[in-house]
C-alpha cells in the first residue's frame, strides 16, 4: 500500500493513572474513514488486545516489535519510533490517538509528496486562532524547531530512516541528549517532541521537518488557550456537543479541523457511539 493514516496506541494501566488509548485510536481512526473516506487504509501499532468490533475500522494490526521499552513508563512514549520501521505504507501520516478528525485531509497527501519527514508546527486555538507558545520554553531558548506529534508525516527513504534512527537513540538515552542539546529549562522528562526536534537538529532536518503548510491542529492543552488563568483541566469549563453528522461544537465554537483534545474524558461512550452510527451509514 502506497498511503495510509497510523496510530500508536499503548494502554496505561498505572495505579492512579490509566488510560484506554485503544479506544482513542478506534475512535479515531472511525472518524479517518467517516470524513476521509473508508478507502482510506489506518492501522495500528499494540500490544494491548483488540475488541472484535474494533477490527473491522483497523487495516492492519501491528504489533509493537522488538520488545516493551516502555514497560516501567508513565506516558508510554519509548515505543514511538519504532511506527516508522513497521508502518505497512509508503508513505505514512501519523497522529496521536487523543485526536479526532473532523473534516476530510485526503488532500494533504498531494501537498506533502515531496517532504521525507514533516511535523505540524501550526496548532490552533479552539477558536481558531493561532497558539500564542508561552510554555515552550524548552525549544525556544536552545534554538530547537518547534515540532509536535501531534500529526506527523514521513516517507520511506534513506533520509527518514536516518531521522528515525537518531529518534530511537535519544529515547535510550534522553537524560544525556536533553542536558548537552537543551539544557535550558531542563525538562525533566522524556517527551516525543523534545526528543524530534533534537533528532531534527542532529540529523540536519531542523528547517525541513517544520512545515508552516502541515495540516493544522486545533490542540486543548489548557496552557494554550490564551486565558488568564488555565484551569487545570479544559473539559470542566467548555461544553461539548457532536450532533448526529459528527459536527462538533466546543462552546460556540465548530470545530473543523483536527482535533487534539487531549484529555481522555472528552471521549465519552456518546461520542464513540455517534462515530459507529456514522461509519456503519
């Protein structure tokens, strides 16, 4: 298969955290084929078992190779890099499995064909207005591109395999690669878009995975929504409404693009329920 869309889905079942990323990744891949299209191919990468009915939505079923590097970890992120090595695309848009799609982005296939490696950079309010970026300050002030992964892109070539090489070596060793590429507000944990934007200035790609034309993101982290005082949680403030043609509404406001809603109680059993109805027709 030439093109496909990947989901990463890992399940957390740490005591006081836990978190069902498969159904995240179902929901969201239902939302792929309601608004892409069902032609569209979407698989994804687990180890946790697959309900019966989730299959039908999922392409293909990978499992995650090579062992769990992330056996011991909170946020289940050592794993990632390895979706490049065992996408069954060609060409491959990746996106975190917190995230819905709400209108078709088949088109972005045509505009990204001659990028190797291209990360979103360009997140938006819920509002629809760009992210004033107070709170990356990590990035910022050691020069490093401003990448997130959220939604990413990449094509099967040398240079991306070198790209995802140097990802998978930082996630091994990332306490060493932080403190000597960005040791400036010293994050004191792994992430993967700290760990890409160093693996970009390392491998030389830090202008060319920033891609000011990547698909645009409406992403909920609190921090980012330009209100005087973020309140720990953003579902506890803003009503949510999807009617029966998917259309979502957060307060006044539809949301039309990608949606990363970050929290995991957003995603109630009504909104799964209405994607099935729409992708069932």
């Amino acid at each position: 298969m030439n093109r496909g869309f990947g989901i990463f889905a890992q399940n957390v079942y740490n005591e006081g955290h836990e978190c069902d990323y498969l159904t995240q990744a179902y929901a969201l891949a239902l939302s792929i084929k309601i608004h892409c299209g069902s032609h569209w191919p979407v698989f994804v990468m687990t180890n946790d078992e697959v309900p019966e009915h989730y299959k039908e939505v999922f392409d293909e079923i990978v499992p995650i190779p090579w062992g769990d590097m992330a056996e011991n970890s909170l946020w289940k992120i050592e794993n990632r890099w390895k979706m490049y090595h065992k996408t069954p695309f060609r060409e491959t848009i990746v996106l975190d499995s917190d995230c819905l799609v709400l209108r078709d982005i088949s088109h972005w296939w045509d505009i990204l064909e001659g990028r190797t490696v291209s990360y979103g950079t360009q997140p938006i309010t819920y509002r629809g207005e760009p992210i004033q970026d107070t709170y990356r300050k990590t990035f910022r002030e050691n020069g490093l591109p401003d990448v997130y992964n959220t939604i990413y892109y990449f094509k099967k070539s040398p240079e991306a395999k070198a790209f995802f090489t140097m990802v998978e070596i930082i996630v091994n060793n990332w306490q060493e690669f932080y403190l000597r590429h960005a040791p400036k507000h010293f994050q004191k944990f792994p992430s993967m878009d700290l760990t890409c934007a160093i693996a970009a200035k390392l491998t030389g790609m830090a202008d060319s995975v920033t891609d000011a034309n990547m698909i645009p993101f409406v992403h909920m982290k609190p921090k980012c929504q330009s209100w005087h005082t973020p309140p720990l949680e953003w579902h506890n403030v803003i009503g949510s409404y999807i009617n029966g043609r998917g259309e979502l509404k957060l307060g006044n406001h539809r949301i039309t693009d990608v949606f990363h809603y970050v929290e995991p109680e957003f995603l109630t059993n009504t909104i799964v329920h209405t994607l099935e109805n729409l992708y069932h027709g």
